[in-house]
C-alpha cells in the first residue's frame, strides 16, 4: 500500500514511473494492433454469413468496448476525486473525456459502415446504436461544460458531478431505449453470433487490447505533461527541462 | 493562549495565475478586535474575506477555542456582507427585512424601531428598486441590528453611506466589539467613530 | 487468400477498409494531439521560469 | 424551516408577480410551438392525431428550457445564493420554494393549456386524460433534471445552449415512458405498468435530485 501511494500520490514518482514504463506499453501496443490487423484481415476465415464484411467487427467491438470502458473509468475517478481530492484522479478524469467522445465516434461510424452492406441502410434505431448516440451526446456535454467554466477549482467539481449524473443515467437510458426498441421494431440484430471460431476471437481479443493500451499511451502522454505543469515549480521539473533541451 | 475566546485564521495564502496576493497570512485575534485590511485595488482583500466565509477555496483554517478552548467551527456564527448586496430588488423594503430576519434568525427586534434606526421609516412599502445605492447598503446591513454572528465579515461596508448611516453602523460595531465579538473589515477608508483599538492588516506589499 | 481478394474484401471494400481507415486516422490524430499538449505545456513552463529570472 | 419555506415561496411568487408578464413567455412560446406543427407536418387529421403527444411534449421541453437557465442564475448574481450557502441550514428551504415557485408560475400554466392543444390536434377525451396523466408525472422529473442542469451550467458562459446539451440526453427515458404510455393508451393496451415506471422514476428523482442540488449550488457560488 505504502509503495503504491509512494508512485501515484508523489507527483515526481508518478512521472518516473509512467515514464520507465511507456516505452513497454507502447512496444506491446504495436505488437497486439499488429497481430489483430494480420490476423483479422488476412488469416481470419470470411464469416459465412456476412463474408469479409464482418471485419468491421475488428474495430468496432473495441471501440465500443472503450467507449464504455472510458466512461467508467471516468465516473470512478470522478467519485475519486470529489471524496478524496486527489489532483491524479482529476487529471485521470479530464483527459479521459476526449479520448472516450473519440472512441464513441469510431464506434458509431464503423457501426454505421457495418450497418449499410448488412441491414441495407446506414442508421437504425436499434436499442444499442442509439445507446451509444446518447453516451456520444454525454461525452460531448461534459467536455462542454468544462470547457465553458473558467474557474478551476469549480470546474472540476461541476465535471465530476456531469460524468456521476450521466452514469447513473446510462442504465435508465439503456434500457428504456431496449424497452422502447423492442415495443417498435422486431428482434434486434446482433453483431456476433454466439459461438465464434477461436481463428476469429483471438485476433478480437488482441485488437481489443490494443484499443486499451492506446487508450493507455494517450493517458500516459497528457498525464506526464500535465504533471509537469501542476509541478512546474518543483527543482525537479526544471531538470528534466534542462535534460530535454 | 489567554482564557478569553480567540479566533484564529492560519495559513491562508491565494495566487492568481501568474503571482501571489498573499501568503502565510496567520492571525489570532482576542474577543473584541477588529481586523481591518487594507491594501490597493486587485490586493485580495475581497478574497481573503470570500475565503473566510468559505465561499471560496482555500488551504487555511478558521476556527474558534472559546473560554474552556474547545475548538469550535465558526460556519453557523459569521455574518457576510459584500457589494452583492442579497437584497431582492424586486421585494419592498419591509418584505426584505422579514427575508433577512428569516435567513439570518436570531430573536427579531421590533419591525418599526428596525426601520426607524435605518431611516427607511416613510420607505417601508417602497419597492427596494427605488432606493438609492446607500439606503439599499443599510437596508443589506440590517441583519446586525438583530442577529446573534459573531464574527462578522463586511466587505467595504461604508463606502455608499451617508454620515447619519455611517454613524449607527459604527455604533453597531462599537457594541459588537464590546460584547467580544469580532469583525474582519476590508475597507479603503479610514474608520471613524471607533472606541476600540484596530489591528491593521496590510495586503499587496508582496508585489512591490 | 490471394491478393486480389484481400484488397475487394469479398465485394466489401467499400465499408472495411473506410472503417480500419477512419480508425487510424483518429488514432493518429489523438497521437498528434497528445505530443502537441506536451510540447505546448513544455513552452508555457519554459515562458513561466524564464519570467521569473528576469525578475 | 418550513417557516422560512413558506417566506421564501411567498417572496418568491411575489417577485415574479410584480414582475408582470413574465410567466407568459413561456407559456406563449409553448403554444406557437405546437402550433408550428401542422403548418411543417400537414394539417391532415391522422398524421396530427398520430403525433399529437409527441409534439406536445417536445414543446413543452423546449418552453421549459427558455425558463430555466433563468432559475439560479438571478440569485448567484445578486448575492443571495452566497448567502443561503452560507446558511446551510437555509438552502434545503430555498431549493424546494425555487422549484415549487417555477412549477407554479411556468409548468402549472403549460399544462392547463394543454386540453386545449390536444384538441387542435383532434385528439379523443381518453387520450387527452392519459396524456396530461403522463405530463404530470413527468414535469415534476423535467424540472428537476432541468434544475440540475441549470446548476451544472451556473458558472458558464453562454449557459442557455448548453443547458440543452446537458438535460436533453437524460431526457430521453422520460419522453420513450410517456409516450408509449399514450401510444398504447391508444391501442387500448393497459399501461399500468408505464405509469409506475413514471411514478417510481418521478419519486426518486424528487429524494435525490435536491440533495445533489445542494452540492452543487454549493460549488457554483465560489
């Protein structure tokens, strides 16, 4: 516990530590995007259904996952930072709200270039689509709202506050548009069918963890500079300042 | 430390961007003293009052030990008073004064007597709107004639008044004074009708 | 698989490759993003402690 | 407390009163709203009947949130809500008479005209029943939400447009609950179990919303 709070409460360990270990997050970030994108383009099997165009599965499972994920994670250091005022899990936080909103847009592109070869068109009102619209519109609210509050001490308050409403809402909103969805349309269709080949899943699962590291590195790189802003007093930043130029 | 109540304020300091207004502030003050602040425009005088009254952050500490030096939090004991006067503009002046006795408790002294001490008597049913800038400042400052704080925070408090309100809200502080109250005072001016020694507080001389 | 067939996607082209493209566009532009932030806040704190030596 | 309550909602309905016509707006901009309707849809008596409650409700969205970036912002700026911050005691009273003054003056209004509107749009008695049923249960949520919103957004800039990127979203379970509860009102579906779906939603929004509501002003007075 002790060594723990030592490298992620001390800002300098923080910044040591993260980064010592970025060059291994990105070293395997290549190596599992890699594997994914050979595996899954070339080696995978044409599902026999949906032919190649099930690819798109490659991309956009993952996207969505860490759309979701990200929220998460957000809410969480939210919660974190309003109880325990730790300036980390701020931080955590506000540079997690971007890179979410962006992977929520891959998700609702790729599912959207999905859509059009296999339900003909490119939207519907399908219970999950419309699910991450909404979680699109709450990461685009609370990067607004943080960015339209000047004073910073209110305006990590007020975010934390935006990303715990918007989570408790997520369940409500979830399933009252599965609810809504299925009063109006049919059954739903899905993405995957329920057992798949394992020639299919690894590379799913790689290009999921490629997804995580990336979000990861993006983390890392803000992370370190904003902690060297916070600390731009400290002798130690200064240093590595010196060692940089 | 003395038997006789002292509040302390400890480690109070605020930074704009680029500078540092003040730092280190740390000050007791015995029952029966008067802080004033002085200091040039943009010095954080109206800061270090918003800090107090905890209606911004800050690192510091305010707090009490009475008689038996029992640490007591002041939150529920201090009266506020900026140029945002609280007032409803909207409201007549005698509807205000039930809002404040409301707001601020403390037994409510006759209505009248209130009204006549701040020369809004002939005003009562008048529309706070239609008063000038000094008689709605007394009007702001009428929960002091009544209400029990007792620390109180005034922000500029004479600088609309005429030299009749002046006079009675030096009064009010005279008497507040001796009951072993305490008041923190951020003003340009000097204070005048005062029996009670001021310790002065000088913010800005960082920045020279 | 020959090669003919990895780049037509099965007749999919159209939507896989927009998809894997749409992809790394945004995670190249997040990585640009990411070292731009850095290379600014880095200035801002060179401007800052230069300041104070003039000082 | 609840003397205070009652000074407050008293000064509160007061203020507005003098006021003049300022509870009108909104209700004024309800009314075009819907009226806007048949001249972009058709006037034909099905599609109005068909979209009748759907029109109404997103009217009566749009009217509240004119209204509702005004809710705080009049008291940050004169001072006041410093004071009631203060007082912590006397905010949990300041928040319930705020609300309840606003419905009265902005919601109350908007949902008696509603009958009327409903039979531009050539609705039948029993919908029209089932209708402002489900409006009811379901303004006592918008106002909340939307309170929370006009919270969220006090220290910003340009608050208005933002308010609507931060309530619509949570929104959208109370449009899906009311609508279908009229949709298949309609088709002589039951809907009870809508209609407490709205309840249940409506009850633990009014337990929980104030509570947040007070950390919040709280943050937005610094």
């Amino acid at each position: 516990m002790q060594r723990l709070t030592r490298y992620f409460l001390v800002p300098q360990q923080c910044y040591r530590f993260i980064t010592d270990w970025s060059p291994w997050l990105t070293g395997a970030f290549l190596l599992t995007l890699g594997y994914g994108l050979i595996a899954g383009l070339c080696f995978a099997p044409a599902d026999y259904q949906q032919g190649d165009g099930f690819r798109i599965i490659y991309v956009h499972v993952p996207s969505a996952l860490l759309a979701m994920g990200i929220y998460t994670i957000m809410t969480t250091t939210a919660l974190i930072s309003l109880v325990f005022r730790i300036k980390l899990a701020t931080l955590v936080m506000q540079i997690s709200a971007p890179i979410g909103a962006s992977f929520t847009f891959l998700a609702l592109i790729t599912g959207s270039l999905w859509g059009k070869p296999m339900w003909g068109t490119w939207w519907i009102w399908d219970a999950r689509l419309t699910s991450v619209l909404i979680l699109f519109f709450l990461y685009l609210a609370f990067i607004a709202v943080r960015a339209a509050i000047s004073d910073p001490w209110a305006r990590d308050r007020i975010a934390a506050w935006m990303a715990i409403i918007g989570f408790i809402n997520i369940p409500i909103i979830h399933y009252s548009v599965l609810w809504w969805n299925t009063l109006h349309q049919g059954a739903t269709l899905t993405v995957f069918n329920p057992s798949i080949a394992p020639s299919m899943l690894y590379p799913l699962l790689s290009m999921i963890i490629a997804f995580a590291l990336f979000y990861l590195i993006l983390l890392c790189q803000r992370l370190c500079a904003d902690i060297l802003y916070q600390e731009r007093k400290a002798a130690w930043v200064q240093e590595i300042l010196h060692e940089l130029t | 430390m003395s038997a006789t109540p002292c509040l302390h304020l400890n480690h109070f300091e605020a930074h704009t961007e680029t500078q540092t207004l003040f730092n280190n502030i740390n000050i007791s003050l015995a029952g029966g003293s008067l802080l004033h602040i002085q200091g040039p425009n943009g010095s954080g005088k109206s800061t270090l009052l918003r800090m107090i009254a905890g209606l911004k952050p800050h690192q510091g500490t305010v707090f009490w030990q009475d008689s038996t030096q029992k640490t007591v939090n002041i939150e529920s004991e201090l009266f506020y008073f900026s140029h945002q006067l609280a007032i409803k503009l909207g409201l007549t002046v005698q509807e205000n004064i039930r809002h404040l006795q409301s707001l601020h408790g403390g037994h409510s002294e006759n209505l009248s007597s209130i009204l006549e001490i701040l020369g809004l008597h002939s005003k009562r049913n008048t529309l706070a709107e239609a008063l000038s800038q000094g008689q709605q400042q007394s009007l702001a400052l009428a929960p002091l004639l009544w209400g029990t704080q007792k620390l109180w925070l005034l922000d500029e408090p004479f600088v609309a008044l005429d030299s009749k309100a002046k006079r009675w809200l030096s009064q009010l502080l005279n008497r507040h004074l001796a009951q072993k109250g305490w008041v923190i005072l951020a003003s340009h001016e000097k204070i005048e009708y005062l029996e009670h020694p001021i310790e002065p507080l000088f913010l800005g001389a960082l920045d020279a | 698989m020959n090669l003919h067939e990895f780049y037509t996607m099965g007749g999919y082209a159209a939507y896989v490759w927009p998809a894997f493209a749409v992809v790394l566009g945004i995670f190249g532009g997040q990585w640009i993003l990411a070292k731009r932030h850095r290379r600014k806040i880095i200035l801002k704190i060179k401007e800052v402690s230069c300041d104070k030596i003039i000082k | 407390m609840l003397k205070q309550f009652k000074i407050l909602l008293e000064h509160e309905l007061k203020i507005h009163y003098r006021h003049g016509a300022e509870w009108l707006t909104p209700l004024v901009f309800y009314w075009l709203v819907v009226s806007l309707f048949p001249f972009a849809l058709s006037s034909t008596q099905s599609i109005l009947r068909q979209s009748a409650a759907g029109i109404i409700w997103i009217a009566l969205l749009l009217s509240l949130l004119m209204s509702l970036p005004r809710l705080f912002q009049s008291d940050l700026k004169d001072g006041s809500l410093a004071q009631y911050c203060l007082r912590t005691s006397s905010l949990m009273p300041y928040i319930s008479a705020k609300l309840l003054s606003y419905a009265v003056l902005y919601i109350i209004p908007c949902l008696l005209l509603t009958p009327l509107l409903a039979l531009l749009f050539y609705l039948p008695a029993h919908s029209i029943f089932i209708l402002l049923l489900t409006l009811c249960l379901g303004s006592p949520i918008l106002l909340l939400i939307g309170s929370l919103g006009a919270a969220l957004t006090l220290k910003a800039r340009e608050s208005s447009a933002l308010l609507a990127l931060v309530i619509f979203p949570l929104y959208i379970p109370v449009l899906i609950l009311a609508l279908n509860c009229v949709n298949l009102a309609e088709q002589n579906l039951p809907i009870g179990a809508l209609l407490a779906y709205l309840a249940a939603y409506c009850c633990v929004a009014i337990a929980l919303i104030p509570l947040a509501l007070k950390s919040i002003l709280k943050i937005g007075v610094t």
